[in-house]
C-alpha cells in the first residue's frame, strides 16, 4: 500500500504539527504517512507527537529541501 503524502513545506510551527495529527486521524490503523517539512522545529515535534500518540515513527531523514517523516498510525 502506498503511503498517503503530505506536503507542509513552507509551512511554520505550530502548522505541521496540527496538520500531520489530523491527517494521522484520517489513517486505517497500520496506515502509513510521509510528510515533507521545512519548519526545523519540526525534527522535534513531530516525533513528540507521534510518541505521545502511540504510533511509530519509520523513518526521519532530511532532504536537500525538506525534512521528511514516514510514520505508521497504531
């Protein structure tokens, strides 16, 4: 199954937070998102908020132009 993507570059904090909570919601469980970021904030937000909820971070790596995140909803 492909992973849903989600594109929040350009986007500052809190914005990638929220977006990425709400579209984890959206997910089946064993679901999996990519999301693309630019805010450095986010390299510690979202794996906060990905603990806090449950759910398992895959990957985290950073791109010429991004930050991006693979992450399985529980």
């Amino acid at each position: 199954m492909e992973p849903m993507r989600l594109d929040l570059t350009g986007l500052k904090c809190p914005l990638p937070v929220l977006r990425t909570r709400k579209a984890l919601r959206g997910l089946v469980s064993g679901g999996v998102l990519e999301v693309a970021c630019t805010d450095p904030m986010s390299a510690i937000d979202i794996p906060n908020m990905v603990r806090e909820n449950g759910d398992s971070l895959l990957d985290q790596r950073r791109e010429p132009d991004a930050l991006v995140f693979r992450i399985q909803k529980a």
